[in-house]
C-alpha cells in the first residue's frame, strides 16, 4: 500500500521530477497542513480531511505533496530526538512504513474524533521511525547522508522545506543549486550561464552541499548570511528596467528612444535600450526560481524590476508557457553582462519543460485569468503546488486540491 502511494505521489503530473531534482527552518505540521477544502475546513481541522482522504484513496496531488511531507518531518523529529542518522534509507523506509500503518490503522482512524486523528498519526508514524531504528538487521550509517546527492536528500523534504531551503541561499548560490541538482548541463554552460569562472564552481558547489546538509539535518540558520560587499558601501539606485519593458517590441530605426533607456553601449539594441535574453534552467524544473535572464547594456544604478506578473512564452514549439512574478540579481550590479533568476511558474502541464538552451518571449504583459491572480496571491501555497493550480486554473491539468 505505501508503494501505491509514493508511485502515485512521484507521478501525479511531475512531482517525481520536482522532487528528484529540486531541489526549496523546519514548518510546523500544522502549518503544513494547509487548508485543503476551504468551505469544509472551518468547521473540521484540516489534518483529520487529508488522513479521511488517504484512508478513502481519494488524496489529490497537493494533497498527496502535503500529508507525505509531514510524515517525513515527523520522522526527522523522532529520528533526530532519538539522537539517531540521519540516513536518506532510513527516513524512506520508515516513511513507507507509516504509511503503511495508517493505512492499516484507517477502521480505527475513521472511528475516533477529529481531535485525537492527528495524534494517533504521529504515534503511528513515531513508532515506525523507532521501530526500523531498533532493527537489528539495518545498516544505516552517517556515511549515507555525507555521500547522498542533493536529488537524494531533497527527496525526504517537503515541498515547502525545499522552497525555504532555496529561498535562504544566497542567489548566486541558489542558481547554482538548482544548475548542479536540476541541470544535465557541462560546467563551463553553467559558468557561462552565472557568470563565474568555471574553476570556481568546484568550492561553490561544495559550499551548496554542506548547506543542505545543514538543513537536512536541521542545524541550519533561518536568516541566510548578508550578501558579500561589492562596489561602493552606499549607492543610489534610480527606479530599475521593467521586465516587460525590455521584452516588448523595439521601436523601428529612427523612432524615439524610450525614457529611462540607457546610453548607447555595446550590449543595446540599436535604438540605445538594454536587451534581454530569457531561458529555462532545467525541462524538470517548471516552478519557483526556474528561468534565467541576462541583460545586456543596463545601467549599474538600475535593476530589473517587475510591476506585475507577465506571461512569457517559449520559442520552441511544445514547451511549457510561464508566469513570471519575481526577479533576483546572482551578478554584480557593475557587470557589462548582469544575470537575474526569474520566479516563474508553468501553465501547461502536459508540455516540455524549457532547458538552458530554450528561450521565451513576452506573450502578455498582463494576466486576465481571474483564478489565475488568486492563486498566485495565496501564500500559503509552495512552488510545486502553485504550478499545479495554474496547470488547473488555465484548464491543463486536473483540480490538485489545496488551491483556492
């Protein structure tokens, strides 16, 4: 039975991927558990729907990513009181395990108050950490985690652990994460991509490493260290490039130069404004920090900025549209080329994803889709699953649950 769920949890519409590959401070289980029928969850706890949901093999996607992610936190709880390793093996065994158990535990589950499912779910899952601890015949050992990859660690995180994980790092430092864990890539792509020599990526991707090693095992500060210092200590900053602006048509030969565009330098288009190049990162990853953009001729004094969320559309046919709504600098504001991570969002759930080497173009500078605006203002949702809704609210994907 805990096989059923985790196949259908790795398959339900890419989740495998996100996971494998993802790569994203401990949440609260409640927290965790957000809301997953909004009319219905005033009156019943969120917690004692999903555990009916599991026992009626009825979980959606969301729903799936939600219950599976909090067993995994309250197996690294026990394990970590229990002063035990933090093994990858062990974490999914004894998730597998209380999954098991609840399954089996669901007559007794269904009989009781919505008070008392929540705690009879973590004894469950408790004993079953302990349980495979105290197996004689296992050999877990410390040695695992130190040469675990990334795709094996990220894999017992949530899928909000994953987003704070990220989130946290540095950008520099979060692009290359999601180069080494998500992109098939050569080195020196991803050198050029970041804009670091390539011999310096050797202690960069040592330093990812040991930080989600850190979080894990949950010995990782909440506030990520301050960037280092470059250029001048205090500079003033004029209202910063729109995304949009950049993507939009260039006025014909001869027209009029925008108001706020730069000097003519190298790196602009021939009507003096800074140009821009969008691409994917990785095909498997479609959610969160996910797009690169590289800007040439802007300013030091500006940024990229963005005033909404536009639509970004792939050049290659087949390939998965984007939402774009964040942008965060990984290169010094002084460079000649300046790089930016884009927090994007897929719409289609039934296309390829965009690699290093696929490139968008502005489709929309606005987005019309009322459901659309919701779920990207609902906060309490993780990158994964606000890809899902979109897939859903743009009408390519199935309802996942826990959108609205």
């Amino acid at each position: 039975m805990p096989g059923k769920l985790r196949a259908r949890i790795a398959q339900a519409q890419g989740v495998g991927a996100y996971r494998k590959h993802a790569l994203w401070a401990l949440a609260l289980a409640g927290a965790m558990l957000a809301t997953a029928r909004p009319a219905i969850a005033q009156q019943r706890p969120a917690a004692a729907l999903l555990l009916d949901r599991l026992c009626a093999d009825e979980l959606r996607p969301n729903e799936e990513d939600r219950l599976f992610g909090t067993i995994s936190i309250t197996v690294r709880a026990t394990i970590k009181y229990q002063a035990g390793v933090f093994s990858p093996d062990l974490i999914d065994d004894s998730v597998q395990d209380a999954v098991s158990a609840m399954m089996q535990a669901c007559p007794k589950i269904r009989a009781i108050n919505d008070a008392q499912r929540l705690g009879m779910a973590v004894e469950l899952i408790r004993d079953a950490t302990l349980k495979r601890m105290r197996d004689p015949k296992a050999h877990y050992s410390e040695k695992e985690t130190e040469q675990a990859t990334a795709a094996d660690l990220s894999q017992e995180l949530s899928a909000p652990e994953i987003d704070a994980w990220l989130d946290g790092l540095p950008p520099r430092q979060r692009s290359l994460a999601l180069f080494l864990y998500a992109s098939d890539v050569s080195r020196q792509e991803v050198a050029e991509a970041v804009g670091v020599p390539q011999a310096a990526l050797v202690p960069e991707f040592s330093s990812v490493k040991g930080d989600l090693l850190k979080f894990f095992r949950s010995e990782t500060n909440v506030a990520p260290p301050p960037p280092s210092p470059s250029g001048p200590p205090m500079e003033y900053r004029v209202a910063g490039a729109t995304l949009t602006g950049l993507l939009a048509p260039k006025p014909a030969a001869g027209a009029p130069v925008p108001a706020g565009a730069g000097a003519a330098t190298s790196g602009l288009d021939p009507a003096g404004t800074p140009t821009v190049r969008i691409t994917g990162i990785s095909s498997d990853v479609y959610a969160g920090w996910s797009l690169l953009a590289t800007v040439r001729g802007l300013p030091a004094d500006r940024s990229l900025d963005l005033d909404s969320p536009i639509l970004v559309e792939p050049n290659a046919a087949g390939h998965r549209r984007m939402i774009v709504v964040g942008a965060d600098e990984i290169s010094d504001p002084h460079d000649s080329t300046r790089r930016f991570l884009l927090r994007a969002f897929s719409i289609d759930g039934d296309k390829e994803g965009a690699g290093l080497h696929d490139t968008f173009h502005l489709a929309a500078a606005d987005i019309d889709n009322p459901l659309a605006q919701e779920t990207l203002h609902n906060k309490s949702l993780a990158s994964i699953e606000v890809a899902r809704c979109l897939w859903h609210d743009y009408g390519t994907g199935d309802d996942p649950g826990l959108c609205h």
